[in-house]
C-alpha cells in the first residue's frame, strides 16, 4: 500500500469537484494537495478526463518537479504547483481551472473590482490579475515562471497571499489555493461566481460604482474578523 495514500484520496476528491462544480470541460483544470512532513505533493495526471480518473492515477511529485509515485505523466502545470508550494509555505492546496467568467476577466487583463457584498464576504481587495508573462520569459521554462509570475503580481500590488487566495493570469487565467485542497476549490468556485457578478454589473451599468468601504470592512469582518459573527460557533 502506498504511503501517499490518503494524500492521493485528498488530491483525487478535489480534482473531482471541478466538474461538479461547472468549473471545467473535457480535461482543462487541476487540484493538487501537499504533504509537507515530506516535500511532496499529489497532482492530477495530465489530460486525463475526470470520469475515467482514479485515486490510483495521482501522481506525487516532490518540491524539484521530480516524480516520486506514479506511472502517468502530471499535470503540466506542475512546475507551477511546485515553485508556490516552496515560496508560500502556508498553502495546502492549488487548484488552476478555466472556468468561463474568471478566464474572461484574465483575457480582459482586469482586476475584479470590489462591486458587491457578496465579494467583500470573501475579500476586502479587487482580485488581482496578473500582466501576461514576457516573451522571453514564455520562451524559458513556462510553467514554473508562472508561479513567479503569480508571487511577482503580489509584490507589486503588495497584497498578502494568505488574505487574498486567488489570481488572474493574463491571457491564461486563475489560480486558487488554501490550507486545504478541498479549499483551494471552495476559492476557485467563488471566484467563478464573483466574475460573473462582475460582468453582469458591468453590463446593466458600466458605470457601476465600487462597494464603499465601510460596507466592504462590515462584510468581511462579520464573517472573518476577531468578532465574527457569522454561521455556528
């Protein structure tokens, strides 16, 4: 029996919420879970389709890209995985999707603004969208400057990775992450369903103004704050 067991059963799970959850077709998208007791992680293979996809089929892969169980080919964006998992060493789960609404903003180059109370529930800061990579950096190694790309974004906007558990790439789209895999979807789901808000408001009135600050502070702290009151204690 594999050591990684448990570890491939979270990574499998998470990677199977995607489709239910309407956030990829055929085989776009991945969840990955770490093990950080042992360097490693557990990815989806590459371009496997959900509805064949197996426990067994995970593949761990350490913090190197080197793979350390399994047969099949990892995610492509495993390089991706790796170098955010080394830097940010508070995260437990990635996931990477092409979800419609949150690819549509990336494509756009925006960030999502603060419009809604349903946003300030989650975030007090605009979703950040990453600008697309350079072409000599393309040219390099792609998916492991990805997650340079993705640290390098939140340098210069300077927001805290553990506030704000989601990006936009330009041109690509949007990666989310958690303590957890299974949170890391949680985050991407929400993301999906804040851009589509977005554009839905940006249509009825593209003169929409942002969410004032003070309904942003409320929202967030009665679901998060060191006074929250929201759901069960």
């Amino acid at each position: 029996m594999s050591q990684y067991k448990n570890l491939k059963e979270e990574c499998y799970e998470a990677n199977m919420q995607l489709p239910g959850l309407g956030l990829v077709v055929y085989t776009f998208g991945n969840v990955s879970a770490v093990d950080r007791a042992h360097s490693v992680f557990a990815i989806k293979p590459s371009g496997v389709p959900y509805e064949i996809l197996k426990p067994a089929d995970i593949v761990i892969v350490n913090f190197e890209n080197e793979i350390i169980e399994g047969s099949m080919r990892p995610s492509s964006d495993t390089k991706t995985h790796a170098f955010l998992y080394k830097h940010w060493e508070s995260i437990g789960g990635i996931a990477h999707t092409h979800a419609t609404y949150s690819v549509a903003w990336a494509q756009a180059q925006r960030d999502i603004p603060v419009y809604g109370t349903t946003h300030a529930d989650h975030l007090t800061e605009d979703i950040p969208c990453a600008p697309p990579m350079k072409d000599e950096l393309i040219k390099g190694d792609y998916e492991h400057m990805t997650g340079q790309q993705i640290m390098d974004c939140f340098k210069a906007k300077k927001i805290d990775h553990r506030e704000v558990e989601m990006v936009l790439i330009g041109n690509h789209g949007p990666f989310t992450w958690g303590k957890t895999a299974e949170k890391a979807v949680y985050n991407s789901k929400v993301l999906e369903t804040i851009a589509e808000m977005a554009l839905l408001t940006e249509q009825v009135n593209p003169q929409s103004p942002r969410l004032k600050e003070s309904l942003i502070q409320k929202h967030y702290q009665r679901k998060h704050g060191k006074d929250a009151y929201y759901g069960q204690s």
